[in-house]
C-alpha cells in the first residue's frame, strides 16, 4: 500500500533505463526549491542503485522509496 506523500513535483520515467531517469531527475530539479519534494515514479531497476547516489551526491534527502511489481517509488526532499 502506498503511503501518502506531500510533493511539489512529480516526475514519470517509466518506459527509461538508465541514465535517461537520473538526467531527467537533474533537470527537474533545477526548476525546484529547496525543501521541495520531487516524486519520481521508474520502472528501471538500476534506479535502486542510482536515485540514492543522486541525492548523496547532490544533498537531497531520499524521503522514501517503495517498490509496487515493476514499478518503482521515490520522494525526494532537495537540499
């Protein structure tokens, strides 16, 4: 079951592989305000590993992240 996030901006790359989602990532954050929070929905395994280093690489805070069948879930607080 999912749970309720609040999030400023939603960005759906299903369908992406690898870099594809994590590019798309950068430049929605560009657009955003620290505190924001990003949702990113994925169906690219490789985003377990790669969305977590995004944010320890950038600063952002990986709120939560979720797997639902084959598609994947994260809430990001930018820093």
């Amino acid at each position: 079951m999912a749970e309720k996030h609040d999030f400023q901006a939603e960005l759906d790359t299903t369908g992406l592989y690898c870099p594809e989602p994590i590019m798309l990532m950068h430049n929605k954050v560009r657009d955003m305000q620290t505190g924001e929070v990003l949702k990113v929905v994925a169906s690219d395994p490789a985003t377990t590993r790669d969305v977590p280093k995004f944010c320890q690489f950038l600063g952002h805070e990986l709120v939560h992240q979720q797997q639902q069948g084959d598609s994947y879930l994260y809430f990001i607080r930018l820093g």
